[in-house]
C-alpha cells in the first residue's frame, strides 16, 4: 500500500509557510511604521465580523468571512485614529480600547454563531493546521491551501505594484502628502491587506499565533538589512523556514528528547515558537545590530583605541629622547586598561609595530613608526584646526584632539592639510610630520 504520509506533510508545511509568508509582507510595513500593534488589534478585531457573516450566511465561504473581516479591519484602523485624535490618548491605548471590545464581542459572537454553523471556537483561536490535509478532494488541494495561496499572490500583487507609495509613507507620510500620494489611503489599503490576510490565515495557524507571523519575521529580518527590498524578502524567506522547521520539530521533536512517538506537538504553535528561536538567534548573531557584533565591534574599537594611544605615547617619547628606548611597565601604566592593554600590547608585537629594545625597553619599529607618525600628525592637524576656526584656548585643544585622531580618515586627513595649507607646527610649537 503506497505511503501518502508524505503528501499529508507536503500540505501542511504549503499551508503553514504560505500563511507565514502572506503575513510578513504587510507585517514588514507594520513594522517600519511602528505600527505592529495593528496587526494584533486587527488579527483579535476581525472576530465579530467573522461571527456576523457566519451568522448572516449560515456558511463558511470565502467571500463573506472576506467582507466581514475586511469591514471590521477597516472600522478598527478607522476607530484607533477617532479615539488617538478626539480622545487624547496616544495611539497604543486607542488600538487597546478597540481591540480588546471588538475581541471580546467576536467571542461572544462565535459562542452563538457554534450553535448554528460548522464553526469551532478553538479553530478560530489557535488553528487546525495538521487537520487541513483531510479536507483535500481526491486527488485535489486543501482549500485552505488555496485561500493561502490565494492571499500570498494578493500581497506579492500589493507590494509590487504599491512598492513605492508603500516605502514612502512608511518612513515619511509628510513627504509623500507632498508628492501628491495620499497617505491615508494607503494605510487603509495596508489595513484591508491585513484583515484579508488574518482571515485567509485563521484556519492554518488561527488568530492568537497569526501576530508572530505578522511581526515575528519581518522584526527579524530588519535586524539584517537596512534595505527595505532585501528586507521583505529576508522576511518572506525567514517565514518559510521557520514553517518548515516548525512541522519538522512539531512531529520529531518528542522522539528527539526520548518521548513516546504517539505524542504530538501544535504544528502551528511550534512554527510561532521557530519565528521566535530565528529571532533570538538573530538578535544575538546579526553582523550590524546582534548584540554579539555590537559588542565586539565595541571590544575592536577600544583595542584600537589602545593600540593607537601606545603607539603615539611611543612616538612623543621618540621625539623627546630618540636615543632611549620606553620601559614596558611604564607604557602600561600610562594606557591604565589593564586586560585590554596587554591584549593590545600583544596584538602591536604580532603587527611587529614595536620591537623589543633590551631591559624591558621597547621602541618602535620602521612599520609603528609609520602607523604612529599618522596618528600624531592627524592629530596636531586637528588641534591647528580648532585653534584657527573655534579660538580655543591652548590647554583645551590636547583633549578633543586626542578623542578625535582615532575616527580621522585618510580623505579627512588630507582635507584638513589642504585647509591648514604649511602650518608646520602646531599650537603648542611641535612639528607636524609629514
């Protein structure tokens, strides 16, 4: 007897990954326009008019759940901008005050509507996704599989043909009224796109786990670019690997950490929880905002820092007495950064910018006398510039002068010779070398 298990898999990972990815591409403009709490008041929102379609239709078709979604959506976007502007509160108290009444309606609404339609509370709320292969006709697609579909191609057609309008209002709304494109429009264009969305989305992962995949995604795909283009599609990418991982997990993880086969997870909780471990993982590993970049951008620059003011302590030193070479100890006390000067210190004897001089001593070499002859002379450069253009008083150019020399670029170098033309000297008489 031929294996159908794989199909079965097939259609619930087509489900979950197509909801996911239906929902990062308004979810990533949600977040740009700080506005992720929307996609929650609208996800919690659409209850009621789901409730009264099912109520005024006795059915579960597309086209009404559509209308009432998309009516409600609206009114729910239209009703936080009434309340943030005639009731002077700020617009993440104006989405609470409408979500959570239209929420608690639509349960309320949902509870009557079960007792005359095929319609289950729980379905709504948290989703039947690993159900949704056994709705497929023969031979045939899950329709739920099709209004995923269908509600994917919806924004790939939205973002694309409403690219431009949509990344203008997102970053600046003033400047696109300027333009002549009318802001408010596409908000509540952005606004029907979500409700659609949620709806087409309800019964693959339900309303409560539809906010990670409007937000989830498109958060940690912002962590790793700043272009909004590659933004959607890192978004739309993290979507669908987290709906794979998440089926994947949902069915061998408790045979992984040893527990009975029989047992089971949510596949559409564990996708949600999959959008949060990629979050987290991000967080902590992106190149530019991870914290563990930033931190060791942070660590480089101040052994930079450190590295720089030896060499230019070693430099001075030289200039003063050109035939003694520095004592170790003493550089170290002078830099004072404890674990990080010896790092430092250790990194410059790998560069062989300094080299060893007998007795402790150290001097420096051909390459540290090149590296610490730009840092003094940027340096002096800098001071000769404040001096001429901010009159500054003599004891107060050293310091801002030693801050900067470490940030000065070769381009900036030369613009500041180029203004400073032959100074020579700078304001305390030391020569500025070349």
């Amino acid at each position: 007897m031929m294996d159908w298990s794989w199909l079965i898999d097939g259609w619930i990972i087509a489900a979950g990954a197509g909801a996911a990815m239906a929902c990062a591409l308004p979810g990533t403009f949600l977040v740009l326009r700080k506005m992720s709490l929307m996609g929650d008041a609208i996800s919690h929102a659409v209850l009621p008019g789901l409730a009264i379609a099912f109520l005024v239709t006795h059915s579960r078709g597309v086209l009404p759940m559509f209308l009432g979604a998309v009516i409600v959506g609206v009114f729910t976007a239209v009703g936080t901008q009434v309340i943030t502007r005639y009731g002077k509160v700020e617009s993440g108290a104006a989405m609470g005050v409408v979500f959570s009444i239209l929420f608690a309606l639509g349960l309320v609404l949902i509870v009557q509507a079960a007792d005359h339609v095929d319609l289950d509370p729980g379905c709504v709320l948290y989703g039947n996704l690993s159900l949704i292969p056994l709705d497929a006709p023969e031979g045939g697609i899950p329709p739920a599989v099709i209004n995923i579909g269908l509600a994917l191609l919806l924004n790939i057609a939205f973002v694309c043909l409403f690219f431009k309008e949509l990344k203008i209002c997102s970053f600046d709304p003033q400047l696109a009224t300027t333009l002549g494109i009318n802001a408010n429009l596409m908000h509540y264009l952005l606004m029907i796109v979500v409700a659609v969305t949620t709806v087409a989305s309800f019964e693959a992962v339900g309303s409560i786990l539809v906010i990670a995949m409007l937000i989830v995604p498109p958060a940690t795909a912002r962590l790793l670019s700043d272009r909004l283009g590659m933004t959607l599609i890192l978004a739309v990418v993290i979507a669908a690997i987290s709906a794979v991982l998440g089926h994947v997990v949902a069915f061998r993880g408790p045979v992984w950490i040893g527990l009975d086969p029989s047992v089971s997870i949510e596949t559409a909780a564990m996708i949600a929880v999959m959008t949060g471990v990629i979050f987290f993982l991000t967080l902590l590993f992106a190149p530019r905002y991870g914290l563990v970049g930033r931190w060791y951008h942070r660590v480089k620059l101040a052994l930079q820092i450190v590295r720089e003011d030896m060499l230019g302590i070693l430099y001075r030193w030289g200039e003063r007495r050109p035939d003694e070479a520095f004592l170790k100890d003493d550089l170290m006390k002078a830099v004072g950064r404890g674990t990080l000067a010896r790092v430092a210190f250790g990194s410059l004897q790998r560069r062989r910018a300094i080299e060893n001089a007998g007795d402790n001593r150290i001097r420096l070499s051909t390459a540290g006398k090149d590296a610490a002859t730009k840092l003094v002379r940027d340096h002096r450069l800098w001071e000769g510039y404040l001096a001429t253009h901010f009159d500054l008083p003599l004891d107060h150019l050293h310091e801002p002068a030693e801050r900067v020399e470490h940030y000065i670029s070769d381009d900036l170098s030369q613009q500041l010779k180029e203004e400073m033309g032959d100074l020579g000297e700078d304001p305390h008489g030391r020569k500025i070398p070349d």
